[in-house]
C-alpha cells in the first residue's frame, strides 16, 4: 500500500507499533512456564515477526520507533526495553503477563530484571545513568529499593511521538515555546539566512562544535523572521526559551538540557536562547545563561541587543539592522493595496524620511490605512498613512516618557517675530530633511551632525513648551516629554543607559524629543575632583554624541541659558531666546486665553495687559479667574480676574501694584 497523506502514515505507523509490540510479548511471553518448548508459542513468535516485516514495507520512510531509536543510538536491547513500557500503555492486558513472567502477582509491570531475562543482546550499560534511555529520560524509574525491581515507565512525550500525536511536553510548557511567524523578509535580513544555513550545512553533524548563531540588534521580530527563515530551510521548527525564565541553579539547569535534547530530537526543532530582555546589571543571570547555550547540543540561535562572549563555544554573530531606505520603499509598495499604490505621489519617501520603522510595523501600518480609509470620516491617504505611522512607533516610548497631546496652532503662540520665523525655520529643517539629506546629498558622507536640535531658552512661562506643541502640530509628530528624575542616576553608567533606551525608542518614529529644564542635566562640564566628576563628564560626552545622530527634532529647555556647557551650544542648530511679553504681547495673549465657549463679560485687554506675568502665570490667572466666575454662576468679569490675580502673585511672592490694577474695578 502506497502512502499518500499524513493520515495513511499515522495509521501505518499505528500497525507498525503494535506489531514491534508483539515480538516483545513473544519474548516475554517465553518466559512463563507454560511457553517453554512450546510449539504453538514458536509459530506465534513467527508469525509476530513475519507481521512486523510486512508493516514495515508498506512505509516509504522510517516509523516513528525506528525514527527514535536512529536519533538516540539505541541498542536492539534498549529499544526493546522501549517497547515493554509501550506495551504496558497500549496493550490491556500486558500486566497480567508480566505478573507471570515475573512469578510475583503483585509485579504487575516492566522492570530491568524482566529485560534481562527476557531479551537476547542485553548490557548492562543500557541502565546506566548516562545511557541514552535514562539521560533522555525516554523511560522512568519508581523509587525502589533495587534497581533492577524498579518499576519502569515510558515518559508521557515519548508515549505520544511513538504512537504519531503531535503533542507538547508539559515539562517544558511555560519555559519553551513553539514560534512559528513566517515573514517576507528584505533583501539585507535574507542575506543572513543563506549565511547561517550556509555555516550549518557546513558543520552538518550536530554536535557541541557546532557554532552558534548570534542575532544581535533591538529587532527583535526581525530576528525571529530570520530564525524562522533558516528553520524552514533546514526543514526544522523554532522553539524559544526567554533568558528571563531559564532556570539559574546548576542541577535545573542540567535537566533542562537533557530535556530540551531530547524534545529537539522528537520534534525536531532548533532553539532559539531570548536575551533581548535580560538585565545587563544581572550578572548571575548573565553568567547562568551563558553557562547554558555554552552546554546546548545542535543548533543554537541567540537574540542579544549587544554581542555576547559565550564561554569556549564558537560564536558567529550577525548584526540584524532596520531595513535600508529601499527595501522599505518596497515593503511599503508591497504591502499597499494595488489601488492605492498609485496615489504615493512620493508619500513614501516622506514616511521612510521620517518613519524608521521595521518590517512588521509597515505591513501594520498599511493595515490600519486601508481600515480607516475605509470610515467616511477618513479619505485622505497620506494622513492616515502618516498617522497610522505615528501609531505603529508609539509603545516603545510610551513606556519611557510622556507624550502630550499637541493642539495649539501659531496663533496661539505669541512671539516676536524674531522668534517666530526661527521657529518656522526649525520645521523647515523637520520637513526637507530628506530633500537636502538624500536627494542633495549632504548626508551621505557622516551621519554626525544630522540632528535637528533646538534650545528654548528664557524664563518660566514665556511659551517654550507652548512652542514645542506647535512644532508638534505642524508637523504631525508626537510630542515626548522626558522627564529627568527617571533619566539622571546616582549610579555610575545608569543615566547613559536611561538616555540610549530613550534615543533608540525615538529613534523609530522621528518623535520630538522635549528635554524640559534640561539645564539640571546638560549643565557644564565641571573640573574632575574624583571619580564621579569623571563620570558626570562621560554622561554629557555620551549625549553629545546621541544627540549628534539623533534623526529627529530634539528641543532642550532651560530658565538659564548660561549654564550650559559651551561645548554642547556648539552642537545646537537653533538658539531661540523667549523674552518676558511687552504689554502688546500680553494684551495679544490675554485676547486668545479663554475659550470661544467662555462667557464673557466688559474685560478690557489693555488693562490686563498691565499685570506684569508671563504667559503661563496669563493661562493660570485666566483658568482661576474662570471657576471663580462659575462658582458664583456669573459671566468671567474684571473681579473674578482681579481675585485670581491675587491668588497667583501669592504664589510668585510678589505684591499687585497700583500702575497693574489700578481702574480694573
């Protein structure tokens, strides 16, 4: 019979096992006075073994016992060990022959002793610890006094591979995960498939020699794409253990090992070791899973952010980078709909100028376009697009700063005009950066001193973080406020490793970057007196350079431009100084502070005007002023705002004069 599908071999292999199971019951079966010189027991053994021969030529490739016997180096003996503890699962009532083959009724299963008496071929070897039976652990002993009584029982995962289920190893559940998320990978990250399967087809005995193929960058589905890629190649499966939950203690970690040895031979699948989590503060971590890769049989991929040593095993590492901007032009191409794709009109140059995104963020955000595309209240392709681009880079900054929504416009941003049109140029710089960088060329020889960076200086409430809103909305970007109390750290190399989370994270969506008060950590570089003054020195080296190649736009703020480090000024673009609004550029902020919504009553601007504030203390006096007149159920008037500027000028420790408020009331 000729098998055509997976269902004819599970049924032949089915046969196959019952069949092997027999020529062990034969044999046990010989054992039991009532056999011995038996001819009806010889014809039966005949016929038992005659049955298997049979069986086995109707299968164009191996069984599954013959499979895992081949891969564990199992002797005849061993194998028909094997198969007592089959038999005692699957035949109902093989118990009962092993009671008489045992002559004890109470002994109702297989053990050594009944191996050895009953099989050709036996060795001792086969029961030792090491042996491939025990190691393995494809069979199990109960405690027992003698071992040779003990009680023998096939493991659960190896009862089930030899009878055709795909089943999972609940020994191995929650710590090894199958993976499987076949990717159209680029033409860079296709490249280093052919290389690793090219390493391994070289090296084709697996064993410990065998390199281990080290996948490193922040990428993390992209080196999954890859291991995938080569596993399918090499027609394997991935499965995937977290350096987070691999086990530390030296004698877990040994029967990890065996296990996963063994699962890698049933299903044959190759592991990939996730290091892109690790603490790299957590050295007894570090060294523990390096212990264990360094002791892995086979095959092994490692996903690490940064290369690591693994002891004595060969390592080859792979640097898994971004796509380059072409093949994201043509995962971007690929991924629209064919109808879309006409309308671009050069969208995608913007998006890959602006956007860093990976391969899966793409095929989402071409997703999301064409889901909101379809709502009535969304036509517009390259919006979405762009929006959906915005969204696809969010999380991993999300987790580090806070994003404000911007919805202020220019008119709500009072400047001299001075300050404005900088202002105007800084979007300017955002906006063409990839005409004057690609397309002219000025980026192609360094990369260093691409960064579009800005500083807000003047006094609190004069409209820095109003103006990096505005930015924020002209440009359509996201708005990132970092705050500093989770970046600076006492300890030595954590603010450095604060700041490149932050840089890597913006890095994907060109997000603006807002360093509010950024004086307390951009100060200048002080004169060495010991070892943390040293350091203090490296953290502000290590932003000059991130801040160098930082892609997007990043504004720093402070209340005192004279305390930051001249050699960082030299890496600023834009200088824009915010002055203390004159009374015209009060009267202007005071006719755009409240809401269209707010009712209003006989409030006169130029008297307003004369309350010497910024406006920020404008913006607090106004919303105070407003629940005043709320609360007493009245019309927003010169009195509730008198009574609120009281309240501010408490805080500002300052006193109202007679030239501010005098005629208000």
């Amino acid at each position: 019979m000729m098998i055509t599908n997976i269902d004819d071999w599970y049924e032949v292999n089915q046969r196959y096992t019952l069949a092997a199971m027999g020529v062990v019951r034969s044999a046990v079966e010989k054992l039991t006075s009532s056999n011995e010189n038996n001819q009806d027991w010889l014809e039966q053994q005949k016929i038992r073994e005659e049955t298997l021969l049979l069986v086995a030529r109707e299968m164009p490739f191996p069984s599954a016992l013959d499979k895992l016997c081949t891969r564990f180096e199992l002797s005849e003996f061993e194998r028909n060990i094997l198969l007592l503890c089959v038999s005692i699962e699957l035949s109902h009532d093989f118990h009962l022959l092993c009671a008489e083959a045992h002559k004890e009724p109470q002994r109702t299963y297989p053990t050594f002793s009944l191996a050895f008496a009953a099989f050709q071929n036996s060795h001792w070897d086969a029961i030792a610890p090491n042996a491939p039976l025990r190691r393995y652990q494809l069979i199990e002993l109960a405690p027992e006094k003698s071992l040779t009584l003990a009680p023998l029982r096939i493991d659960e995962r190896v009862l089930h591979y030899l009878s055709g289920v795909e089943a999972e190893d609940e020994k191995l559940m929650g710590l090894i995960e199958g993976f499987h998320s076949p990717q159209i990978l680029v033409q860079s990250h296709q490249t280093i498939v052919q290389q690793i399967v090219s390493m391994w087809s070289y090296n084709h005995l697996e064993n410990e020699f065998v390199p281990v193929a080290q996948l490193c960058g922040a990428e993390t589905n992209s080196k999954f794409g890859i291991a995938t890629e080569v596993c399918q190649i090499l027609g394997r499966k991935l499965k995937i253990v977290s350096a987070q939950a691999a086990p530390s203690v030296f004698s877990e970690v040994e029967s990890l090992i065996r296990l996963w040895e063994r699962e890698a031979v049933l299903s044959e699948s190759i592991l990939l070791v996730n290091c892109d989590t690790i603490d790299v503060n957590d050295t007894v971590r570090i060294g523990a899973i390096k212990n264990f890769i360094a002791r892995l049989k086979g095959f092994v991929f490692v996903a690490s952010q940064e290369i690591m040593q693994i002891g004595q095993r060969p390592t080859v590492s792979f640097d898994v980078c971004k796509p380059t901007t072409q093949e994201q032009s043509l995962l971007w191409q690929r991924n629209l709909s064919s109808d879309v794709a006409p309308q671009l009109n050069g969208l995608v140059k913007k998006l890959i100028a602006q956007f860093n995104l990976t391969p899966a963020k793409i095929r989402s955000a071409c997703a999301q376009t064409t889901t909101s595309l379809n709502s009535p209240d969304k036509n517009d392709l390259g919006s979405a697009l762009w929006d959906a681009c915005r969204v696809q880079a969010r999380p991993r900054l999300d987790e580090l700063a806070q994003r404000i929504v911007a919805d202020s416009n220019w008119q709500n941003l009072i400047l001299p005009d001075a300050q404005s049109e900088i202002l105007r140029e800084v979007a300017a710089h955002v906006r063409q950066k990839y005409t004057v960088y690609q397309e002219w060329g000025f980026g192609n020889n360094n990369s260093r001193g691409l960064g579009i960076t800005a500083l807000f200086a003047g006094p609190s409430g004069t409209g820095k973080t109003l103006a990096a809103e505005v930015l924020a909305q002209e440009l359509s970007l996201d708005l990132y406020r970092i705050d500093l109390s989770s970046v600076i750290s006492k300890y030595i190399g954590e603010t450095e490793k604060n700041l490149r989370r932050v840089f890597d994270a913006a890095q994907e969506g060109g997000a603006i970057l807002l360093f509010d008060e950024a004086d307390a950590l951009f100060g200048k570089r002080s004169e060495v007196k010991d070892s943390r003054d040293r350091y203090a020195n490296i953290e502000v080296s290590y932003l000059l350079q991130r801040m160098e190649s930082y892609p997007g736009l990043a504004i720093l703020t402070t209340n005192l431009k004279n305390s930051i480090d001249t050699a960082f000024m030299r890496r600023i673009r834009f200088l824009v100084q915010f002055p203390f609004p004159d009374a015209a550029q009060r009267a202007k902020i005071w006719q755009n502070v409240f809401p269209k919504n707010t009712p209003l009553k006989n409030l006169d601007t130029d008297k307003l005007a004369q309350l010497s504030v910024t406006g920020g203390n404008i913006r607090n006096i106004a919303l105070n002023a407003a629940f005043l007149a709320a609360d007493s159920k009245e019309p927003v008037q010169m009195k509730h705002i008198l009574r609120a500027a009281r309240t501010e000028y408490i805080k500002l420790e300052k006193s109202l004069t007679e030239a501010e408020i005098g005629g208000w009331v």
